[in-house]
C-alpha cells in the first residue's frame, strides 16, 4: 500500500479483540447487554454506543413521544473511542480561532468556540443530572496549555488576541503565562509560556455506561441495546409489505428501521464507503503513569496540554503529531497520558488490537521531563492501549443528513455524527443533540456551527482527499 493510501482505506469492523483500556477495567453490568433475538422493525436505528450514540439516543427518546430505538454495536457497549480516551473535556478551539476565522469568517469560527464550550458545560450537567459526579471522577478545573517553541506559543497568542478582538465577550477566557510563571507556579519545565482555561475531566466510559442504563429503564419499550452485532450492511430496500425501507445486515440476523444513524466515528467509512478519505481513522495511545510521590497531585485543580510542532524523524519516520494531553486522577494520584509518536501508516489505521511498544515507551519518556524528573525508577506504567479517533480533512466533525451521492444508496433516511478529531468530549453531545433534532424536523441552525454540516461548498473546498493527503504529506 503507498504511504497515504491508507487514508482512502476500509477501516473494516472494529477489532473484536481490542487492546484493554484501563478505564474498562470493571465492565459495566450492561457490557454484553443484547436482547434475546435482534427487534424486527424499529424507527431509528443508531449505529454505534459512544458518547455520540448516546445522545442520539436520549434526545431522540425525550423528543419523540413513540420512536422505538436500537442502538447497535459490534463490540461491548462504549468500547470505542468514549471508552478508551484521555478523560479530557478541553476545547481547543480558542488556539485554533485564527486558521477557523481564515476559511470560514470571524462569525462561524465564534459559533465554534461558542459551541464547544457550551458542549463542556453541558457535559457537566449531564454528570450532574445522571449523580454521576463521584462515579465518573469528574473535575472541575482549568487546562495549563503549555507551548514547547516559541513560534507555538506566539501563533497561539496571536489566535486569542483574534478571538478577543472580534468576540469581546470572550475575553478573559484564556489567561496567558510567561515561560517563568509556568514552571514557578506550575512545575512545569522547557516550555516557552502557556495558558489557563476553563476544563475538566472525566470517566466517560462511567458516565456513558450510567446514562445508558438509566435511559433502558425509562424506556425499555422504546430502547434496545444491542452489543456484539456488528452492523455489516446498510441496504435501502423499500417494500409494500415493511413500514421502515432501509435493512441493516447483522450476524444475528437482519433488522428494519426507518432511518438508520451513523455514530460509527472513525469506522464510518465502511458501511459508507463514499466517506472513506473524508472521515479516516486515526489511532491514538495512551498510558496510565504512575509518579508516586515524585511531583504533587494536582489533580483536581489542573490538567496540562503540550504543544509543539509536528515533524518527521528522517531515521525512524516516526511524526510527532504536536500534542500531548494529560490529566491527574486526583483519587489515586494516577497521570493519564496521551499523545502519538508513530509512523503514518502506524497511525492512519482502524486496527486498536495492538498498541506500538515504541509509542508507549515515548509516553514514558517525555512525561517525568515535563516535571523536571530525569530518575523515573519510582514511576511505573500502569497501563497502555490505543484507540481509534475519526479525522477530517478540515478537521471539523462531519453532522447531518446522507445524501444519495454520500450513501451511495437510495432513500433519505441515512444520518451522520462523526469525525470529532480527537475532540469529541467538546463536541459529541451537542452534536449528536442536533442530529437527533433534525432527524425529528427541528431547525438547529442557530446553535449547530454551518461549518460541521454537509454543505456543497465543504465537500468541493475543504472536505476533499487531497486535503486528507497533503495534511499528512506536510508532516
Ligand atoms: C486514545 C484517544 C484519546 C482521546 N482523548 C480524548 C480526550 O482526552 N478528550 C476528547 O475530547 N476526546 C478524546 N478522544 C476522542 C474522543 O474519544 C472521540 O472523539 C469520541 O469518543 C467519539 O465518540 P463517538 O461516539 O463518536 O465514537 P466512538 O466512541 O468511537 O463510538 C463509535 C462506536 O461505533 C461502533 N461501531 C463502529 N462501526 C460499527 C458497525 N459497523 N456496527 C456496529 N458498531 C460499530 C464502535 O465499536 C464504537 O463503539 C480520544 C480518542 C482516542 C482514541
């Protein structure tokens, strides 16, 4: 396969034997939750248990006062993405204001930030609402950026100086430090200054796993989980004799539904095969460092961004990708660490059964260095896996009806919630919010950012393969 082929690839299934993600551990009692034998017609089925189904499913369930819903997953319940992510619920849209503003207006990129700050509080409620604040470790606290070059740190001064100038209500959002106030107040060694934000963090599989079961005993009527039925097929096949025209292929059998919503994320492109290129997967790792007493636990008051220029070791061809995240359990004092260090073809890949020895052995060298450790004897791995994340060429989640032309098929009744680009904790909810609205025929243009949608000028600009390609081929 060339280098980028990879990105116009079948992602296939996920993985039925998945790297275990530390946040898995204890499954939840509805992991393998299925019915005894597949709902025959249903109203809506969902395509995939992550967070985004999720919301899907609760706001189609709340706002429809009949709508039977199954949501289908190849795997356990919540064991993609949401269940194997870094517990980050960051927005990054404030450094990303200035190249947002550029392709699409001072406006839009405003509605994006808007957007995914109001999708954290939101967040925040929904733990609150679900009495899962204790349950899910969440906490309320504000995210260090630090910047680990100079021409980083600038380019991200100058988007926040952008963002305040245009949209003054924002200001004071982000506080900006110098190189000496970050390691003198925070510890934190070898960056060129940094910033404070509002944030937090989570248990997403807890919160995720929680909401679920306290939506199945709502509704059980209306609501079927159904685990380890990997959807296979998608066919449009209308028939006097069925009320709902669309037919989804399982191992256990078929399932009718009238419309049928793709909460598939980086695997999107493989019952869509038309999206393959405009949704790639990207495989992320992450790791559970124990520091012991070697650096304070700050967990509850801060969590840390690193940010660096992405670039390519000729020797290994491994990419730096620019960022890593980090976030502190302020229970057991555990650092959940993640950030990629791999090869393109090692990374433009739906394949999370295995997680690269030489991306975890980064993780474990750069971390202590952050807090100017060189001994790392007393700072054990704890854990290690990867997951897969759904990218866009213009690095903006993918939100709204399936044209004929994208499904490939016949019928109206295909949706799509996808491609949060490592991002999903400051976008699914919400997104997947507006899906379930407009499938219901509400209007969510006023909240919902144009750009996330599927509009004629985003498929020719910007939501193109070569975009995929030379965004790679840059690195
Ligand atoms: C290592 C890593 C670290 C991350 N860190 C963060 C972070 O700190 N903060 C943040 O905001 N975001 C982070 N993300 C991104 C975030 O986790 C995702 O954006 C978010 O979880 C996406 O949710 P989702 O529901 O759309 O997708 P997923 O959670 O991936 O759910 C999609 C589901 O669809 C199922 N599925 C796919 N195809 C089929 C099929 N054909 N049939 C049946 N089921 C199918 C999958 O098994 C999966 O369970 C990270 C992601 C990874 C991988």
């Amino acid at each position: 396969m060339a280098p980028y082929d990879s990105v116009t690839a079948d992602p296939g299934l996920p993985r039925p034997n998945p790297t275990h993600s530390y946040w898995q551990r204890i499954p939840h009692a509805l992991a393998d939750v299925q019915s005894p034998d597949l709902p025959g017609d249903q109203d809506i089925a969902i395509i995939g248990s992550g967070i985004t189904g999720l919301a899907v499913a609760k706001t189609l369930l709340e706002h429809h006062p009949t709508a039977t819903v199954t949501v289908l997953e190849a795997r356990a319940l919540c064991s993609g993405a949401t269940g194997r992510n870094g517990g980050q619920m960051a927005a990054n849209a404030g450094e990303q204001y200035s190249s947002l503003a550029e392709s699409h207006g001072a406006e839009t990129a405003g509605k994006i930030v808007d957007f995914t700050f109001r999708n954290l509080e939101k967040m925040q409620e929904l733990i609150r609402e679900y009495d899962a604040v204790e349950l899910s470790e969440m906490q309320s606290l504000r995210k260090l950026r630090v910047f680990l070059t100079q021409g980083k740190f600038d380019e991200f001064k100058e988007s926040i100086a952008r963002l305040e100038a245009y949209h003054p209500s924002k200001r004071g959002l982000y506080t900006i430090l110098d190189a000496d106030t970050v390691v003198k107040d925070h510890g934190i060694h070898g960056t060129f200054g940094g910033a404070l934000l509002p944030a937090g963090t989570v248990w997403p599989y807890r919160l995720v796993t929680r909401v679920f079961a306290a939506l199945l005993e709502k509704y059980p009527n209306r609501l079927k989980l159904e685990t380890h039925t990997p959807v296979e097929s998608v066919e449009y096949t209308p028939s006097p004799a069925a009320s709902n025209s669309y037919v989804l292929r399982t191992p256990r059998g078929p399932l009718r539904a009238g419309h049928v919503i793709h909460c598939t994320n980086g695997y999107s492109g493989h019952l869509l095969p038309k999206l393959r290129g405009l949704i790639h997967p990207f495989k992320g790792t992450m790791t559970v460092q124990d520091p012991g007493n070697s650096v304070p636990n700050r967990g509850a008051a801060f969590s840390w961004g690193f940010h660096y220029p992405p670039s390519c070791d000729p020797e290994t061809k491994r990419v730096g990708y620019g960022l890593y995240y980090l976030g502190q359990s302020a229970k057991s004092g555990y650092f959940y660490f993640g950030g990629e260090n791999a090869r393109v073809d090692e990374s433009v890949t739906a394949d999370d059964s295995f997680v690269a020895e030489h991306s975890v052995d980064h993780l474990q060298s750069v971390l202590p260095k952050f807090f100017g450790r060189t001994n790392t004897s007393n700072w054990p791995l704890v854990s290690s896996w990867s997951g897969i994340m759904g990218e866009s060429p213009d690095g903006l989640p993918i939100i709204g009806r399936l044209s004929s032309r994208l499904t490939g098929r016949e019928g109206g009744g295909e949706w799509i919630a996808a491609a949060f680009n490592g991002y999903g904790m400051a976008n699914s909810l919400m997104s997947g919010k507006a899906l379930a609205l407009m499938v219901l025929g509400k209007d969510v243009s006023s909240w919902l950012p144009i750009a996330y949608g599927l509009g004629e000028r985003r498929l020719q600009e910007t939501l193109t393969i070569p975009r995929a390609v030379a965004a790679l081929s840059k690195l």
